[in-house]
C-alpha cells in the first residue's frame, strides 16, 4: 500500500488547520554543524531530539494574532478570558504604522473585543457569549471581516467555534471566519501562518465582482469586450507577492522595484490586505513567497482549488540569494535572460558601494540568532563580505527550509548552527563564542547587552534588509555598531543575566540529547 502524502490530505475542508507538528518534518531542538541539518531533518533523526530542561516557548496565537491585526476595516474578537488579548496592546503601534507608511485609508489600531470567558464560562461553555459578541461587532464597527481568535479556553473546553462562525456568517454583514490556535497545540510557532490562512482559506470570499473589478464581456456591444480582455492581460502578467510581519514596507518595495523593472505587475498579500483585495488573490498569473516556512499552505491551496503555481526560492538577502529569487521568478514569464541582466547590473553598483567598506569587517565575528530561513540567508550574504559568521541559531525548523539549509550546509559546512528559543542556551553561547557583533531577532537584544555584546536587529520592519538596496543597508548597520559599542560596553557594569557562572563553564547544549 503506498504511503499517504500531503497532497493526499485536503486539510482545507477541516474546521481546525493541522499543525506543523504533523503535516511537517520539524524541530525545535538541535545542534550540531550545518552540513549536517539537511540529512538529520530528511532521515529522520530530528524527531528524536529534545531537552530535559526548557525554559520557555512560544505560543504560536502571537504571530497569528500579528497577523490578522493589520487586515484593513476589520475586527478581532479574542474568544477567551481577557488576558489573552493584551498582546494586542503591543501590536497596534506597529499595525498603525505599517498602514500609515502603506498610505491606506484604514490607519487606526486594530479594534479588538474580548467573549471575557470566566470560571463559569469554562463550565457550562462559551458558545452564546461568542455569538453576542461577534454581532456586537457587527453592528457596531460595521467592519468588513471579524477575526475570531480561539484561543487555549474554549479549545480545552471543546466550544464549536466553526458552528458560531457559520450562523453568524448568516446573519452578519461582515465575513466571519475563525483562527484556531491553542498554543499547546504545537511545538513549532510556525504553525500560526497556517492558522491565519487557513481561517482565509475557510470563509473569506476570493471571487471578483462584474462591474466593480473588471467590465465584462457584453456581445451585444464590441467595445465593451475589451474591459474583460484587459483584465486577463493584467492577470497573466501580475505576480502574488506574500509578505510577513517582519518584512517591512521598504522591504517590499525593494521587490516591488525588481519585478516591476521585469514589466511585471505585483498585488501584496495577506498583511494589510482588505476584503476587496482578498477577492482578488486568485487573479494572478504567479503566487510567490520571501520566505520557505511562512506560506507553503496559502500557496498549495491555490495551487489546488486555481491551478495557480507558486514559487518558493528563500529569502532575497544579499545578491546570491536575490538573483536567485529573481531569475527563478523571471524564468517563469520567459524573461530569464532579462532577470540575469538586470541582477548583473544590480550587483556592479552594490559591488562598488560595499567594496570601500570591506575592511571593516575583517577578522570580525558574528553570531546570528531569529528565523531559521532569514538567518541562514544573511549568514550565506555576510560570509561574501568578509565576515566571520561563527554561530547560527534558527528559532525553529521544518522541513519547507530544507533546499535553505542544503545550500548552507555547502557553503558554510563546518558553522555552529542550533535550533533554539532557549535564553540560558544564546547566554551560553554569547561567552563561549565572545563575537564582535551579535544579529539577533527583535525582543532578545537584553541578553547579549548584558553580557557586554553590541548588537543589531535581524530585521526591522521600519527599515530595507531585503534585495540589493536592504544588503547595503545592514552592512551600514554593522559597522555603525562595530564603532559604537559603548552602551553594551557600560551596560555589563550595572546589569547582569540570572544564570550562575557554573552554568556558563557548562556546554551550552547541555540539556539536549542526542
């Protein structure tokens, strides 16, 4: 009997996504060299590795929360005790202020409400309280889309989310649909893109209206034909780009740019998106992703249900890995050739702009620390410049990185690289590896300034890392930290981490099997 895959599993039919945990190769414990992830991930070996000591985790309900938060006009309603939506104070900053560099018309915090589920609730269930608030919602905000998150609460208590979902999708204006996640649910935080989507997936309309988006076919009226055939032209020459909370509106204009110099159309998706751009998702000619671990399941849906292709081709940091992401891109309209021209001519001007500034980065070391696909990316663009990379940690893993993760294994084979959200293991490692400069995701720059380490953002959604123009970006931003390293220097007198100093004399790994 063959064995079942992927495809032969329609999870888009199931009222909860699956989680990474079962529809992916994953991992959030490993070290070892980085010629080894792509065989330990493919045989298996993976699965095995864990760790008798954990100090934290995450819960994927952020990220999907980060998510859905920027949708424009619409509204999120967190289904469970109102602590679960405070998060939602922190996210309406950067919400705000990626609508306003975006010009939308929608530029206030996301609203969101709360079922406030109490010791009552959790006994005799949160059904009706959920329907009286999603029409509360309704008829007060008048949004275009409500959002309910279903969070830890109503899933152990077993709410039919989806059947509340469905009446009030009867009876509201706004499209109503649910994202399912539990943080205990899954190990891997990846699998928050898969819950935003697949509540997309579920009950959002992607079907274009006569009249509005494009003029139909009228045979009675020869002129009016041409409304239909200038859609469909536009259609065969715009590409889906899918972005993702930590690449900014810079970022991608930077691809907007490219693609746009290969004459091609781009709509942006799903982030700050609105009803009247979900509609249109299905009229592409090409759906492409910037990252290998954020949009597989959006991308195969509309593979599925439109016959639309998708290319997933890394990150474009650095002029490797933008080539690549654009040739590949270029190839499919049949303008290879171009792509490679205008790569060239991209790289000749960023060549001239970073040759004056090559030494300085001689004999510095580096640790890089965040996303699994991004920090592989820039450790493969950095090591082109001249930069000793000596550390890599990827906070996560799954199997749609492993084309990443081959390739860094060749050009980086003998590079320290771990899977880990552990703070007492980066603090570990910090001493052990003493570098010059510390990348690192936003939220953990504390560890290493308190260790006397200056560090610099992985990524920033008000700033350009991605394409040609981000690469020159962050080499500004390395050297500005290498020079001034005074506020780490002074910090490591005043502060200190709450480790004892026979946890540093240990091996940073100490904890995880093997």
């Amino acid at each position: 009997m063959a064995a079942t895959t992927e495809k032969d599993v329609n999870y888009y039919n199931q009222a909860m996504p699956p989680v990474r945990d079962t529809r992916l190769q994953i991992a959030d414990t490993f070290h070892g060299c980085a010629c080894e992830m792509a065989d330990c991930s493919k045989s298996g070996c993976l699965l095995k590795k864990n760790r008798s000591f954990w100090q934290t985790n995450a819960c994927q309900m952020a990220l999907t929360l980060m998510m859905c938060s920027t949708v424009q006009n619409s509204v999120v309603i967190m289904h469970g005790p109102i602590g679960c939506g405070t998060q939602l104070h922190g996210l309406a900053a950067n919400a705000v202020k990626g609508k306003t560099n975006r010009g939308l018309p929608d530029q206030k915090a996301p609203i969101w409400l709360s079922s406030n589920l109490g010791e009552t609730d959790v006994i005799n269930g949160g059904e009706k309280k959920l329907q009286e608030t999603i029409e509360y919602a309704d008829r007060t905000y008048r949004p275009e889309i409500i959002f309910v998150v279903a969070t830890c609460a109503p899933n152990i208590i077993g709410d039919d989310v989806e059947k509340i979902v469905n009446i009030t999708n009867e009876t509201c204006a706004a499209q109503v649909t649910a994202l399912h996640c539990p943080g205990f649910r899954s190990r891997v935080v990846a699998s928050a893109y898969d819950s935003f989507y697949h509540s997309l997936i579920r009950h959002i309309n992607f079907k274009a209206i006569p009249y509005k988006d494009y003029v139909p076919d009228n045979p009675a009226d020869p002129a009016a034909q041409m409304g239909e055939a200038v859609f469909k032209y536009k259609i065969a020459h715009t590409v889906n780009l899918f972005n993702a909370t930590s690449i900014g509106y810079q970022d991608e204009q930077e691809m907007v740019r490219l693609l746009q110099a290969l004459g091609l159309n781009v709509r942006i998706y799903a982030e700050y998106s609105s009803a009247d751009d979900f509609r249109l998702l299905p009229f592409a000619a090409l759906n492409v992703s910037l990252c290998n671990m954020h949009d597989d399941y959006m991308l195969k849906f509309l593979e599925q249900e439109y016959n639309m292709p998708y290319i997933i081709e890394g990150m474009p940091i650095g002029p490797d890995q933008t080539r690549k992401w654009l040739v590949a891109i270029g190839k499919f309209f049949g303008l290879e050739k171009e792509a490679n021209l205008l790569a060239d001519y991209e790289e000749k001007k960023l060549a001239e702009a970073i040759e004056p500034l090559k030494p300085k980065f001689e004999k510095k070391k580096v640790l890089l620390g965040g996303g699994s696909v991004r920090v592989a990316a820039e450790a493969m663009a950095l090591k082109k410049i001249g930069i000793d990379v000596i550390g890599i940690r990827g906070y996560n893993f799954d199997s749609n990185a492993d084309p990443v993760f081959e390739e860094l294994g060749e050009e980086l084979p003998d590079v320290t690289l771990t899977v880990s959200n552990q703070a007492y293991e980066f603090a570990n490692q910090l001493v052990k590896y003493a570098p010059d400069l510390v990348i690192t995701h936003n939220g953990s720059h504390a560890i290493p300034a308190r260790l006397g380490f200056p560090s610099i953002q992985l990524f920033d959604a008000g700033s350009t890392f991605f394409g040609y123009g981000g690469f020159y970006s962050l080499a500004k931003k390395i050297i500005f930290a290498l020079e001034n390293n005074n506020l780490a220097k002074n910090i490591v007198g005043h502060a200190r981490l709450p480790y004892r100093k026979e946890w540093y004399e240990q091996d940073p790994f100490a904890y995880q099997n093997d």
